[in-house]
C-alpha cells in the first residue's frame, strides 16, 4: 500500500489518517509539498484511498497500520515511514478515541483504553518521532476544546486525556526547544467526522458561531503550525472551537 521514494524533501507522519480530522491533514500537507505516511487501525480501505488521492493530486503517500495502543506498533510505524522517505520533518498525533459515560456506569476497560490511546499512544508516537528529528522538527497534537473544560456530562475520561495531552505538549516544548523542535497541540470543538455523527446536530446549538467545523478547519491549522510562519510558536494549545468554550 504505497508510492513513492526515498530522501524526499520535506516528509510528514500522521498518525489517524486514514478518516475525519487526520485524513483531511494527510491531504493537507501532501498539498503544502510532504510526502506523507500515515497510521490507520482498521480501516485499510479507508487508508488507501486517502493515498490514492494523495497520488493522484501528484503527492507521495505511505498507510502503515499500527494501533496507537501497541507502543511497539507506533515505533515500527515511525522506522517504516522513515526507512521509505529517508527523514521525519513532522509529526501529527491525532488518532484518539472518544468513550462516553458518567462515573457511575463507566468502565475499568474503557478508562484504559482511552487512556492508552489518548495519552500513553500519544507520548510515545512523539518519543519514537523526535529520535528522528533534525533541528527545525515539528510536532503537532489533536487535543480537544474539551480539555478547556466539560461541555456535558459524560466526557470526563476523554476530557482528561486531553487535559493530559495539553500538559505534555508543554513539557516536551521545553525538552525539546534546545533541539529546536516545535511542539504545539490543536483543541478542536466539534468537527464533522465519524466520530461525532450521531451527536453533531444535537451539539451544533451550542457554538456560538452555529455550525459545527470541518475537517479541513483543522488542517488548515496543522498546516500554519507545520510552516515557518509559526516558527515562535512552541507549548501552544490552540483552541478552534466558534466560540464553544470562552
Ligand atoms: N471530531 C471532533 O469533533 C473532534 C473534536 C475534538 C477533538 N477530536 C480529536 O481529533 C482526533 C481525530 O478525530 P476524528 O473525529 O477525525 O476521529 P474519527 O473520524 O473517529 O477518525 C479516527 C482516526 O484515528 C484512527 N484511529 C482510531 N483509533 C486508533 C488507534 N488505536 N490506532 C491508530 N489509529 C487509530 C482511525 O483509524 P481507522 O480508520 O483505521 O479506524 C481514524 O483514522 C481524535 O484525537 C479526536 O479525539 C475530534
């Protein structure tokens, strides 16, 4: 599942690309000029087609399956990407998995599953990458406006994993400065994916602005933080939301 050549220019690994948020952001910056790789659990469909478009809009792009919650997946993700394209310039973590429920219903499993995806999958997608970096390495996180504070019962779990996410991208900002990489997190309101479906028209009342974002809202995004124009930037939660949370 894959084109492509070795020592690109510029090269870019998303992991969670194969739908919504990350698949907009794999597009994204295959249109800004990287070859990118891109993660995907169990979609292999859904990540190929993503390459397809990539290739046929005349970009390079890689899928490598890999669950987030198998550290020695991430890792094995990481050195195919880079054995393919020969360098890592940036990092976008954005698979993540939502769990609803209050705290009297909520499960053991599924607090260790959204934990294990949403943090641990999260510091070590990073760890993995940034072996790899050279000065002037990005990395960018998909947090959530979440995080800010809770917009309905239920989400705690998710909300804290992302409170977790947003703490780490503020350590690892100073681990990482003397090495000059930027690293800065993306806290998105409600976004039209897979992921919100059956919940998007009941949540669209709450924004302010009156519409719930796309896909391409947190590309465009992903795609500033990647640039030099963000070149000061660093240990940045960016909250992109219309309004929800202020
Ligand atoms: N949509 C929103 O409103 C919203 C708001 C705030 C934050 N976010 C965050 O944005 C990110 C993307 O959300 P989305 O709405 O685009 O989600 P989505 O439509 O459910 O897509 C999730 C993506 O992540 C991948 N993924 C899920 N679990 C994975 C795992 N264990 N290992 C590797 N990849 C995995 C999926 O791969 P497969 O295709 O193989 O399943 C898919 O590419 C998440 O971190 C989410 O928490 C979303």
């Amino acid at each position: 599942m894959n084109t492509g050549v070795r020592n690109k220019e510029k090269v870019a690994l998303v992991f969670g690309g194969s739908r919504g948020i990350g698949a907009a952001v794999a597009r994204r910056l295959a249109s800004d000029g990287y070859a990118v790789g891109l993660t995907y659990v169990s979609r292999p469909d859904s990540a190929q087609r993503v390459v397809d478009t990539v290739v046929a809009e005349g970009g390079e792009a890689i899928a490598v399956q890999a669950d987030s919650g198998d550290a020695t997946a991430i890792r094995q993700a990481v050195d195919i990407v880079v054995e393919h394209f020969g360098r890592l310039d940036v990092v976008v973590v954005n698979a993540g998995i939502l769990r609803l429920g209050t705290v009297d219903a909520f499960t053991l499993a599924d607090l260790d599953q959204v934990l294990q995806v949403n943090v641990r999958g999260v510091y070590v997608a990073i760890q993995a990458a940034v072996a790899h970096m050279g000065e002037n390495g990005r990395v960018i996180t998909i947090g959530s406006n979440t995080a800010v504070r809770p917009l309905s019962p239920a989400g705690t779990v998710y909300g804290m994993s992302k409170a977790a996410v947003a703490a780490m991208v503020k350590g690892l900002a100073l681990d990482l400065a003397p090495r000059g990489i930027r690293v800065n997190n993306i806290q998105p309101g409600p976004i039209e994916t897979d992921m919100t479906a059956e919940h998007i028209e009941r949540i669209k009342d709450m924004v302010p602005l009156g519409q719930v974002g796309q896909a391409d809202d947190i590309a465009d995004l992903v795609s500033y933080l990647a640039g030099s124009s963000s070149r000061y930037m660093t240990g940045a939660s960016l909250t992109i939301d219309g309004g929800m949370t202020l």
